[in-house]
C-alpha cells in the first residue's frame, strides 16, 4: 500500500497567501535598498577580481591551470548572483506538494557540491515526517544559503551542521556553523548590508508559511527556519 500524501487544503494556501502579503508589508524602502546594494556588492566582486586576472593576462602573466580554474570560479559566482537577483525580482508561483523530511534533506544533500557537502553534516530525526511545502523551492533556498555561507567563511575549516527534526505541529531546519569565522568586510557599510540569499530565504519561506531566525555571534551563524506540518502522523503510520 503505497502511503498517502497531505493534501493542501484551502486553509493552508490562505495561509501561504496571507504569509506572502505580510513579506510585502514588512520590507520597507530602506530594506529594499539595502538588499539591492548587497546584491550589487554580490555582483561586483566575482567581476571585479575577474578583471583584474584579465588584466593580468594583458600585461603578459602566463595563464596557467591554476589561472583558468580561479576565472572559472568568478565567472560561476557571478553567475550565481545573477540568478539570485533573478529569483528576487521575479519569485516562482509556490506549488506545494506532499513530501517527508527525509526526501527534503536528500534532495538537499545531493544539489550541494563535492566540497560543500564534505563540509556539511546532518542529523535528522522523524525522517518520515509528512507535509505540504514546495520542496524544490525550500532545497533551491537552503542550498543558496550554505554556498553564501562558505564562500563569505574566512577559514577552510568551516563547517555547518544540519539538523533537521519535527513535532507534531512544526518542522524545525537548523543550520548551525561549527567552524571558521564569516569573512568581515574591510567596509562596515558594506559588512552591514543584508546578503539576497538571507532575503531570498527569508521571503521564500514566510510564503510558505514559516518563520526565519538568523543569529550571528563572533563570526559564527545560526539560522534556524520553522514550517507548519500539515500532519501529525508520518508515512509510515498513514501506511497503517
């Protein structure tokens, strides 16, 4: 018997709508700004150091393996910015569907890249956990987040631990940083400036009807993301 999945009731999507509607209200002018100066810096930066490997290349510096492979890395996060800001301007329609826990955090586990899934570790508990959410949307948003998170990390030992639980009424994703230090920026106006894959989380999960908290303490980050489940039993016990 194959298990049933939640259905999304009308009471759900009124509350991803309702949860929409109040991101709008809460991100003033001045946030708006200051989310588009961040994704301005994002930008820049890979471009910036991309000109100046092409000025060397000018000037007459041998391109070598290494060369190629560091103008290949700023090219993907430029790239990487530009799809964010993308995602920013133009948010998807939500299309919930029924899912577990523990196909979320494969899904996950499987969009990060070598090094960073090297470097993330993860501990879930009630895999079997149901609810209705847009799980390509919430993975797309969490993988963002991570890759941020490492390329902004000062230290190669950087680390983030995920753990990943429910309750009977909420599912609970910590992102917890146990190593290394976030990268400060030489500019206090420029270090204060909210990065777009906090807003794009942050707004991405509050139209699926969740709560964002992100904590920074000596250079170490916390982020802990709620979602409502639309179900008390798992797929195992609907499978009964």
């Amino acid at each position: 018997m194959q298990p049933s999945r939640p259905a999304q009731t009308t009471s759900d999507r009124a509350a991803f709508t309702s949860a929409a509607d109040a991101v709008d209200r809460s991100i003033g002018a001045g946030q708006l700004r200051d989310i588009a100066l961040g994704a301005g810096r994002e930008l820049r930066s890979p471009l910036a150091a991309l000109r100046v490997l092409l000025e060397g290349v000018r000037a007459g510096v041998t391109v070598t393996q290494g060369f190629a492979a560091r103008a290949l890395e700023e090219i993907d996060r430029a790239e990487a910015a530009a799809h964010d800001v993308l995602a920013w301007t133009m948010p998807r329609r939500i299309r919930s569907v029924g899912t577990t826990l523990g196909e979320i955090v494969e899904s996950l586990r499987a969009s990060l890249g070598p090094a960073d899934r090297r470097r993330t570790h993860f501990v879930l508990e009630q895999e079997d956990t149901a609810l209705a959410t847009d799980a390509p949307l919430l993975v797309e948003c969490f993988e963002r987040s991570l890759r941020h998170l490492y390329r902004a990390a000062r230290a190669a030992d950087t680390e983030v631990m995920v753990h990943v639980h429910a309750t009977a009424d909420v599912a609970t994703f910590s992102f917890i940083q146990t190593g290394g230090e976030a990268q400060a920026s030489e500019r206090d106006d420029d270090a204060s400036l909210p990065s777009l894959a906090d807003a794009l989380l942050r707004s991405s999960v509050a139209r699926l009807g969740g709560r964002t908290s992100i904590h920074e303490a000596e250079g170490h980050r916390c982020a802990v993301i709620t979602l409502p489940v639309s179900t008390t039993r798992s797929h195992e016990e609907a499978a009964r």
